[in-house]
C-alpha cells in the first residue's frame, strides 16, 4: 500500500514527437506506482498540444494514475485528462475551481510564501503546488518548497506537491518533510532508457524510509 506514505507524481519531459513522448511515459509508469502525471504545453499552440494530450492521457490513465493537463481547459475536455494543473496566480485557481470543480481534478501553485499558500487553500483546491514545474535545475528539491511543504502539511488537509530536483534522491528528502506528493521531471526522464528502473528504486526508497501519514 502507497497510500499511507509519500507519492510520485512524474512531469511530462519536453520530446517533440508524441508517439516518442508516449513510448518514453509507458516505459516510467511500469516501473512502478505514480499517482498522477503533470502535462505541460511548452510551447505547442493549441493543436499540436491535443494530438500530445491524445497520445498521452490514455498511457497514463492506463497505468492507474491522474492525467493532468496545465493551464488548458479545452484541451483537457477534448482529450477527456482527469484534472487541470493551474500554473498561475490564485485568481486564476479560483477561476479554474469555480468552473471546472469536481467534474475535474483542479490543483496548482505559485505559492512562494505562506501568505500566498494561505490564500490558495481559500480558494479549497484539490491540492497545491510547491515549486514551479521546471524547476528541477538543481540536483536537490529547493529548501524553500521543502520547508513550506512541510508547515503545510502539518497544519492544512488540502495534500501538496513538493517539485523536487533533478536527483532522484531529492525525493526521500522531499517525502520527509510529511507532503503527500513529490514532483519529479528531469530525476526520472534525463535519461529515458532509465526511467522506469528510477521509478521503481524511488518507490522502493519510499516504502522503506518515507514517514507513513497517521503514525
């Protein structure tokens, strides 16, 4: 049971062609347990992005796990994604969980700080997002999201998302702090071709040292 303890959520890789994006994705998600995966548009225009999004929900709702699509309302209800991944501010969080709650999953960020955190657990979002989707420039999960994951999962039901670094290990540091989910992008797609033995050795990390919630 991953239930009880800190979950991957794995970010899409930027890979142009989306039958490679999807072969790459499959491969991760037999490693082992994600509980949702983040798709970010980059810089497709609308189009291009769906055929992605058409290509990948299916991989990913397959494997068990929650297609999120960021910030695009119409390609999420085309491609028929579980949830919406608002990268913006807490008015466009309102915006998105006033329309699209509880049809779809509705979650997001931005939060640089407890005051901004605060005002997006108003706002009773599915959950919230510590750190920016890209950034995994740094090996370790950055301290800032870390400690704020951590304050908020000690006072605040909403579960949070800690992006965490481009190691693999930034995970089990991350999972510490008591969050219910830890984001990773580069740690487990740098290197396609091992990315689902990464997924699994993270999990197995999280299974014998991550905290377990209610203990």
């Amino acid at each position: 049971m991953t239930e009880d303890r800190c979950r991957l959520v794995l970010i899409v890789p930027e890979i142009a062609d989306p039958a490679e994006c999807a072969e790459v994705l499959r491969n991760a998600l037999r490693g082992g347990d994600v509980a949702s995966v983040i798709i970010p548009q980059y810089d497709a225009d609308d189009s291009v992005f769906q055929k992605h999004a058409e290509m990948l929900v299916p991989v990913i709702q397959e494997a068990g796990a929650a297609a999120l699509v960021v910030d695009n309302s119409r390609v999420a209800g085309r491609v028929k994604a579980d949830g919406l991944h608002i990268s913006g501010n807490a008015a466009a969080l309102a915006e998105a969980v006033e329309k699209h709650t509880p049809k779809l999953i509705v979650g997001g960020g931005n939060a640089m700080d407890r005051h901004h955190a605060l005002e997006i657990g108003e706002i009773q979002p599915d959950y919230i997002f510590f750190g920016k989707l890209d950034g995994d420039i740094k090996l370790e999960a950055h301290s800032k999201n870390i400690a704020l994951g951590e304050w908020w999962s000690a006072m605040i039901e909403i579960p949070a998302i800690v992006m965490g670094g481009a190691d693999p290990a930034s995970a089990l540091v991350v999972a510490e702090g008591g969050v219910e989910f830890v984001a990773l992008g580069k740690a487990v797609f740098a290197d396609p071709a091992q990315a689902a033995a990464i997924v699994t050795r993270v999990n197995a990390e999280l299974d014998e040292k991550a905290p377990r919630f209610g203990a």
